[in-house]
C-alpha cells in the first residue's frame, strides 16, 4: 500500500528511510510544539489558551503535513512559522490597545485573519496563482535560495536555537558571545552564572557535529538522527555531572493528558468576527495582506530551496506537484484559525529529513504523526536538547550553502541578488524578504543595464509589491 501511495521505489527510497527521515525531522521542529504557545500567550504556559494553542500546533500540523504527504507527495514539514507567530503576537497586543478588548477575545479577532489569509491562498493555489509567483523568480535568484537557506540554517543552530546567554538572541550569537570573545576568563566575565550552560552548549553542538559529519562521510544512514542523539546524551551527562540539575526533572511533574476541554473552550472554532470589525476595515486589509507576502515567500522559499538539495528540480528549476505543495501549507493555515493557532507554513528544518534521506510524501506523513503523537507526549519531546538540534541544523546548513557552486559569479545580475540574500535571509530571519531584496536586485540592475525585456511583467510586479512594503507600509 505505502509504494502504490507514495512510489517509494520510482524515488530510489524505502520505509525505513523515509520514517527515519520524518524522525530527524521532527527532531529539529519539535521545540515549534512548546515555542508556539509560548509566543502566542506571552509565555503564560499552563494557562486554558496555552493549552488551546499547545493542542492547535499539533493538530493543524498534521492536518497540513497529511495534505503535503497525500496530495504532493513531498518529504516537507509544516507548522505555524516563526516570525508569523512572533508578528500575530504583535498583532493581538495591537488590537488589546486599540479596541479594549481581552486578550483572549483580541486573539480570537486575530485568528478570524488568517483565515482570511488561508482561504485567500487556497483560491491562489487552485487558481495557480502561486505557482506562476514562483515561476517568476529568475532563475539566478532561485539558485541563491538554497545557500541564503542553509546560511540561516547556521543561524538558527549558533543563534537563537544554541544560545543560553542573551535572550534576544541575534545573528549568530553563540559565535559572537563566546568565540567572539578574546579569553575564556573575559566570555566568563561577560556570561556570568550562564557560562557553565555556554560551554555545556556549545561542546555539545560540536560533538553532535562532528558526530554526524564522521558518519555521513562512511556511508552511515540515519547519521543526522544519531548525532542528535550523541549530543542529546553528552549534554544530560554533562548538566548532572557538571551543572548539578537533573535533566529528566520536568517527566517527574508532567501531564501526558491532552487538554481538549480548555481548546474547546478558548481556541476550536472561537473566530471573533465581532471583535475583527472593531479595528477597522483598511488594518485588517493590510494585516491580511502583510500576513500573505510573508508567508507566500517564505513558503516558496522553503520548498524550492529544499527541492534543490534534494534534487527535485527539473531542467528549469521548477519542482513537479508544486500547486499540491503549495496547497497544502493554505489547508493547513485554515486548519490553524479554526483550531487556534498562527500561518502555518513549510518549515525549513525539512531539510534535515531530505538530507537523512526522505524524497516522499511518507516523510512527511511521519512527522505529522509524530505531533499528533505530541499531543500525549510532549514532555517526552521537551527533553531534547536544543543543543542537538542545532548540530543537525548547521549540518544541514554546511550542505545547503554548496549550493552556490551553481551560481554564476562572472554575471553580476546573478551574483549581486545572491550575495545580498545571503546576507538578509540569516540577519532578517525572513526568507521573503530576502527574496524580496534580491528581486529587487535582480530587477533594478537589469532595468539600467539595458536588459529590461528579461525580466518578466509578474518579477516587475514582485519588486514593485517589495518596495511598497518595505518603504511604504506604516
């Protein structure tokens, strides 16, 4: 059944392979399950919209996974993006301060947005409106994609996902704050009581490294998986022996029952159109518009990035069921609004389970099995480190960035775009606005090179919506 389903033989995989696959990536995405809520009710964790939105993680995941593994048959995972989430934050404490409104009712207002959101996608998608949007993307700048990619890969594992000293994080910080700094003595001076923690960190991701590089250079599958596991046992040994605490302390008081009542009170269908009408016609067309040029790019992103790597693109770049692919992360941002929880869109981190060796959609039906399986076993998730995820994720990223030995240097058309994103997409943490700088890039040199007739009207109108929102938008 699973090869009539997914053509495992006619991708040269198998079922081991891709369930390993949806393993490791799930592996890296998993903090998504505990972060979302975090972020979504300013980190009241335990609290009935908490759970709410716990649950609603898990569920329009899946749902949107099931859609990516059925209907595309691509190895791409979903949840609700970072930065979306952190922004519909935004956007709930904004409506608190404009209308008076509750939080609770603010967010059951903001929710009502990307639905509209959701469904302005699936028509696009349907439509191919979307896909035709990422035929537009000259091929030079999609070529940059993947690399810019794995540079924010890189990011996320050094930065914001290693990091124990800053709580803002920012670009690379673990290198900044600990290798950045000119002694051991003057980063311990600088860190404080956190720098024990540092070091921990920062040894672990590196053994995790190392540990799946040497594997993946023998041959060894399910290298990445095996790493992370490695690291995940060097860090537990080492915060008992070392820093005294326990690293299994959270299993002794957690709950495994999945708390339906407090979603069904406070997020399952709890669309606030009310309360949506209070805040004004003109906000909620340009939150529904900002909400879907995010997402579109950081979307199209994500999967032609991903696709590159894996091989998936065809002669031209373009990747075969990429209106399903697209469709699906639409299914699941409606699926989101209805349960509780922000955009859902295609995850970067899928580039660890293409990498472990997942080419099907049954990679992506593992991992969204595997965050139903959350809604019972979050706890058990919770223990990994976020020290082993980042190994996998610079891993993952060293990988990625290879890719610019497909870009053309000797054409500044190309090379200034790239160049450009590969700084943007790791520093804004926005693959669409990356996208976004190198279409503008990309159309502006060849508008007063003479070269007007190769771009095409719809990357003219790209540039232009670009330009728009990052000059004129207030």
């Amino acid at each position: 059944m699973l090869e009539k389903v997914f053509k495992l033989k006619e991708n040269n995989t198998s079922v081991k392979t891709e369930i390993i696959a949806g393993l490791t990536t799930f592996m890296t995405m998993a903090y998504i399950i505990a972060l979302n809520p975090n972020l979504l009710t300013n980190f009241d964790a335990g609290s009935p919209l908490w759970n709410g939105v716990f649950l609603a993680t898990c569920i329009a995941s899946a749902i949107g996974m099931a859609v990516m593994a059925f209907g595309a048959n691509k190895p791409f995972a979903m949840a609700p993006g970072m930065g979306l989430n952190s922004f519909f934050a935004i956007v709930v404490a904004n409506i608190v301060s404009i209308t008076g409104m509750t939080y609770l009712a603010s967010f059951q207002a903001a929710l009502c947005i990307i639905l509209i959101e959701g469904l302005v996608f699936v028509v696009l998608s349907v439509l191919n409106v979307r896909e035709k949007i990422v035929d537009a993307i000259p091929l030079g700048v999609r070529l940059g994609i993947a690399p810019a990619i794995g540079l924010m890969l890189m990011n996320i594992g050094v930065g914001s996902n290693a990091g124990v000293y800053s709580e803002t994080g920012g670009p690379f910080y673990a290198m900044r704050d600990f290798f950045g700094a000119l002694t051991p003595s003057l980063a311990k001076s600088n860190m404080g009581s956190g720098y024990g923690l540092m070091v921990l960190t920062v040894v672990t991701m590196f053994i995790g490294l190392f540990v799946i590089i040497v594997l993946a250079q023998k041959g060894v599958k399910g290298a990445v998986i095996l790493g992370m596991l490695a690291a995940s046992v060097v860090y537990w040994v080492g915060e008992a022996v070392f820093l005294g605490t326990n690293p299994f302390a959270s299993l002794a008081t957690a709950s495994f029952l999945p708390p339906f009542k407090d979603m069904a009170e406070n997020t399952l269908f709890k669309l606030n159109f009310k309360g949506l009408m209070d805040i004004g016609w003109f906000t909620v067309i340009t939150l529904v518009v900002t909400f879907c040029i995010i997402d579109m790019f950081d979307t199209i992103g994500t999967l032609v990035g991903t696709a590159s790597r894996a091989g998936m693109l065809d002669k031209n770049g373009k990747m075969p069921q990429m209106k399903e692919a697209l469709l699906a992360d639409a299914v699941g941002t409606v699926a989101g609004s209805l349960t509780g929880t922000s955009t859902v869109t295609t995850f970067v981190e899928s580039a660890s389970g293409v990498e472990a060796g997942g080419r099907t959609g049954l990679t992506a039906l593992t991992t969204g099995i595997l965050f139903l399986a959350c809604i019972f076993l979050a706890p058990i998730a919770a223990i990994i480190p976020a020290a082993a995820t980042s190994s996998a994720l610079i891993y993952v990223g060293v990988l990625m960035v290879t890719g610019l030995k497909n870009v053309n240097f000797n054409d500044l058309s190309q090379a200034a775009p790239v160049a450009l994103m590969l700084i943007a997409m790791p520093i804004s943490g926005s693959i669409g606005h990356a996208i976004g700088i190198g279409l503008i890039v990309y159309t502006v040199i060849k508008l007063f090179t003479g070269k007007a007739k190769d771009v095409s009207v719809l990357t003219y109108v790209l540039s232009a919506i670009f330009l728009i929102k990052f000059f004129l938008v207030a």
